[in-house]
C-alpha cells in the first residue's frame, strides 16, 4: 500500500524542470516565429501591429539566400555521403578485426571533440591556407567531415558489435563472399542504428557554423552563416526571423524521418545503452 | 552422399590445444555424434569442418578433396548453429532463398526447391512469416531447412536442440532422424546431452580435451565403456576407487570377487545392474533416500565411509531410509590407469 501511494504522488520536481524547458524552448521559438510573419512591430506594442508576408518576399528575393540554401544542401549530402563511404568500412574494421594500435586509434577520434573547436579550428585554418583549401567548397567539406567522424565512427561500430557473429558464418556457410555477408546481412542489421548516425551527420553538418565560416568565408557561405551575419549586419530583425524559420524545416523532416526509420531503441543501442 | 575423412587434425589456440591429433572418417550417409562435456574440443572440431576455424596441422577431406584451407563458402558442408542465427531481416522464404539466389538458379525452381524444404521439415505455408514471429522449434527448423535447401555433402550440426525445453528436443531429433535416414546425408552432430547421441548416432565420439576417449557404436559406448571418463559420462554409473586383492575388489566392506591382477582398481556398476538385497549381517550399506519414479525407484545407498551409490529399484515401496542392506553387482567392469582391466560377463 505504502508503495503504491509514494508511486501516485506528483513529481513537483519533474515537472519543474519540464515547465522551466518548455520556456526556455518554446517561449524564444515563439518570438522568432513570430518576427518571421511580422511587418510592423513597434514599442511598446505586445502583438504585431501588422503580420504579413513582406519579409518572406524580400529575403527569398536575394540571389545570396538561394546560393546559400544550395550551398548549405550540397555540402550536407556532400559530407554526408563521403562519411559513409569512409566511416562505415572504418567502423566494420573497428569492430570486427583486431589490428596494431586499434584502441588508440579509436579513442582519437574524441580529439576533435575534446579540445576547445576554435583554437582547433584556427590552426587548421593555418594549414588550409598553406594548401590554398580558404573559402573552397572542398575545404569546408573536409573540415565538415572532421566533424562528422565521432559519431560516424563510434555509433556504427557499436551497432556492427551487436550483430551476431553467427549470422555472418551462416551466411558464409550458404555461399556468400565476406563483401556479401557485409552488404546482405550485416548492415541490414546494423541498419536502423547507422541511419541514426548518419541523420546526425547530416543534421549536424547542416547547422554547423564556426569551421564554415572560419574556412568558408567569404567565398562559401552556408545559410546559418548568413543568418548569422544578416542578425550581425542587418538593422532589420525580419530578414535573420525569416532565415531561422527556413532553417526548421530540415531538422523537422529529419525528425520525422527519424521517428518513421528508427525504432525507439536504436539511438540508445547506438550508444552502447 | 560423400565420405567426410579427418586425419590428425590439431587446433591450437594461444595458449591452448582445443583439438589434439584428431582422426575419424565419417562413412557415406552415416550420422556420427561428437560427445563430450565443454572445453573438449567438439565445437572447435565442427568448426573446423565448416571452415570457420583454420587446423594449425593436419588434413581434411570430403570425398578425397581437401578443405582443409577451403574458405566456408566454398565448402560443400552445412552448418546448423546453436543459435538458429536466422537473418531477422529476411521472412523464412528469403532466409532459404538467400543461398539459392547466389547460386543463380532460376526464380521458379529457387520457389519449388524453397517450398520443398519446407515441406520436409514440416513448415509447409511458413514462407511469408517473419522469423521473428516463429517458435524456437519452428526456428531451429527453418536453420536445419536453409541447410539443407542447398544439399551440402556433409551436414554439420552444433548443438542445435540445447536452447529449447526437454519435449520438444526430443521431437526434433526424432525428425532429424528421420529426414537424414530419408536423405542419407552424411551428419556430423555436436551434443554435450548424453540421451541426444545415444538416440540419434550411428556412432559415438566421446571427447575428452580436444582427443578421442572412445568411438563406438551407441550400444557398445554405453555397455562397454573404454574408459572410466566414458563410464561416467554415458548414462549414470557408480564409479568406486578400491584394489584387488587375490581375485576380490574391496573397498571398505565392499567385495566383489573379479579375475584381475592385483592393484589399484576402479569399479564402474550402472545403477540398474547394482542389485540391493536386506541385510544378512550388520550390512554392507545404509540406504539415505530412496527416490520413486514411478516406473522404477533409484536408492541411494551411503557405504560405511560415506561413499554414495545409486542403485535402481522397481518398487520403491520395498525400501526405506536408514535400512541396512548388502549390495550385488549383476554386471560391472574395472578399470586401471584409463583401461578397462576385467568385465563381466553379463553386460545387461
């Protein structure tokens, strides 16, 4: 009885938190979705004076919003796809075969991510210059794909370790080559929990912008690049408003791809959990 | 239908030998089981045959070719793991297709040929169903059907039945006797389950640390066991340190009178051979328990110094705990030093 009735009481604290999310969330989410729909709005007015299209038009209008909008999803499918192509066999590797210095390896992928990105990115910033990568498409790719390689490495190689060895020698056992065993049934298996790294790449590439503009910049600007610099710049809060709504619309799909391709397990199995 | 043939076949690993100068020829369509408890080199030696292991020396050979370096998918052997490993992606029919289709065959007999097998092991209208939504029986059959599709030489098997409960172990092996009689394939079974061999095999392998403790027909392994190791690893059996002494084995009060040079000895008696008598005297033994199960009771029987011995009874109602009674070996054996020295006559 006792039990029952402590499992029954409110958790004040849970929701606390969650009231206190959902403000820091929601409440700036609504003020700028509300500036992007916005033509008039003075002090100290609460609401608008005057909603409208204006601004939509006028941004979509610039030449510089459609090249960046280009820009930012080809340099996404871009780094996503190369990543693949290189962190996938890598993370079999890691996986499955023993080879010297593995461990080692493994754990420099946490490099990137274990020091300040700025000071990182300034030095390499540094070497690109030397190979005249600076404000190239491919220099961005390549610092992008630095970016990408924790979870492209690390999330794949946990789903290759759970899939049972014993499949794999069943499949050698019928017939198939060790390339067929890996394309018809490790990866299937793994499938789910690669998908999840890779929307991740993807995602993550797309809203990246500190190595963008350090490598990018000026030539290749990517669009939260220029929101950033239209919010820095610009007099006019519409235009960065209107940025930042178009930039939902990527991560809304990728969520919703997400909830339809992976099954609720996957991203914590992809972590080990 | 092939001859599989293992000449002096060794496995080492870093540290261990799992298999040791190996050799046994399995004849054409005969079913031989690789007995014997874990860590005795049975799986590594199936392994082996598959191609999952490379020998470190040694040869192996189906119908004269050598394999023994074969990688697995060129192997004509088929292999049934413990474990099912279905391909949990794939719907049964794409499980037992998978195979064909790297065979290039033609879409409609890789359908007749699927659904044929399945038929054979009973699954006849499975080939839709997920395999996830199968039973662990319905599973183990559809990894013995997707064997099986592509008619290897040499059917292997790794102790297929040990993750499923005691009932339907026994029905499957009965059909997996029944379908290798029907096919003649040539099988090689891993069990650690002594009932499992004793059932299905033509012959029996006893392994003991990666070598072979006996290789006999079931009847012979089980009446006429080699070694003490066999005596107590086939069925139950009583096994009791003593020496002979002028034809007789003591062991403290124990006698039993058998023409064997004098020694250290072992004596090895089934329970079902161990007659129990009322005592005469004071008595040989004390019975601690007796234990009914109802077509035949066992008694457990402690010997003055604590040794316990079972011994079969066909009533239990005959007997009971604390009771003083003398023992009568029908049929026994003695071993010394790993060899059987002396048996009797009657092996019943």
């Amino acid at each position: 009885m006792a039990r029952a009735l402590i499992e029954k009481r409110m958790d004040w604290t849970g929701i606390g938190f969650a009231a206190v999310l959902t403000v820091v969330i929601i409440f700036p989410l609504l003020v700028v979705g509300t500036w992007a729909f916005t033509n008039v709005w003075r002090y100290p007015s609460v609401i608008p004076q005057e909603f409208g299209l204006k601004f939509w038009q006028q941004t979509l209008a610039r030449a510089d919003v459609w090249s960046s909008i280009t820009t930012s999803l080809s340099l996404s499918v871009t780094v996503t796809l190369l990543s693949c192509v290189i962190c996938l066999p890598a993370a079999y590797a890691f996986a499955r075969m023993e080879f010297p210095a593995r461990n080692l390896l493994f754990f420099s992928f946490l490099a990137g991510h274990a020091f300040p990105k700025f000071g990182l990115l300034v030095a390499i910033a540094g070497i690109f210059l030397q190979l005249n990568l600076i404000a190239t498409f491919w220099g961005v790719v390549l610092i992008q794909l630095v970016g990408t390689l924790l979870f492209m490495i690390w999330i794949p190689v946990a789903a290759f370790q759970s899939v049972d060895r014993r499949m794999e020698e069943a499949a050698r056992d019928v017939g198939a080559k060790p390339f067929r065993v890996f394309w018809s049934i490790t990866l299937p298996q793994a499938g789910p929990t690669i998908a999840a790294a890779v929307l991740l790449s993807f995602v993550g590439t797309f809203y990246e912008t500190e190595g963008a503009w350090l490598i990018g910049a000026p030539q290749i600007r990517t669009l939260p690049v220029l929101m950033i610099s239209f919010i820095n710049n610009q007099p006019v809060i519409q235009y960065g408003a209107v940025l930042s709504v178009i930039l939902w619309v990527p991560s809304f799909a990728a969520l919703l791809f997400a909830r339809r391709i992976i099954s609720s397990g996957s991203f914590a199995r992809g972590f080990g959990g | 239908m092939a001859v599989l043939d293992i000449q002096g076949v060794t496995k080492k690993f870093s540290t261990t030998t799992a298999v040791d100068d190996f050799t046994l020829t399995v004849a054409d369509g005969e079913l031989v089981c690789l007995l014997g408890p874990s860590g005795s080199g049975k799986s590594t030696l199936l392994r082996m045959i598959g191609g999952f292991e490379t020998a470190t020396s040694g040869l192996i050979t189906i119908d004269g070719e050598d394999v023994t370096r074969v990688p697995p998918e060129r192997r004509p052997t088929g292999m049934v793991f413990q474990s099912h490993a279905l391909w949990t992606h794939m719907n049964v029919f794409n499980n037992l297709a998978f195979g064909l289709k790297l065979r290039r065959l033609p879409k409609a007999e890789i359908k007749r040929k699927v659904e044929a097998v399945l038929d054979l092991v009973g699954l006849g209208g499975y080939g839709s169903r997920a395999t996830t939504q199968l039973s662990g029986g319905q599973q183990q059959r559809v990894a013995l059907a997707r064997s099986l599709v592509l008619e290897p030489k040499i059917l292997l098997l790794d102790e297929p039945f040990a993750s499923l409960d005691q009932h339907l172990r026994e029905r499957l092996r009965e059909e997996v006797r029944d379908i290798q009689q029907r096919l003649k394939i040539t099988t090689l079974f891993v069990t650690h389950g002594q009932d499992e061999a004793l059932a299905l095999a033509d012959r029996i392998v006893v392994m003991r640390d990666g070598h072979t403790e006996q290789a006999d027909r079931p009847d012979v392994v089980y009446r006429e066991p080699a070694t003490p190791f066999v005596a107590g690893f086939i069925g139950s059996m009583n096994l009791v340190d003593g020496t002979i002494a002028n034809g007789v084995f003591t062991h403290t009060g124990f006698a039993v009178p058998l023409a064997a040079a004098d020694g250290p000895a072992t004596l090895a008696v089934r329970p079902e051979a161990l007659d129990i008598v009322p005592a005469a005297g004071a008595g040989m033994a004390k019975i601690h328990r007796v234990t009914d199960y109802g077509t035949h009771a066992i008694v457990d029987v402690d010997l003055p110094d604590g040794v316990r011995l079972k011994a079969m009874v066909g009533e239990a109602r005959n007997w009971s705990a604390g009771q003083a009674i003398d023992l009568k070996p029908r049929a026994f054996a003695a071993y010394r030093y790993n060899a059987a020295i002396f048996r009797s006559l009657d092996n019943g």
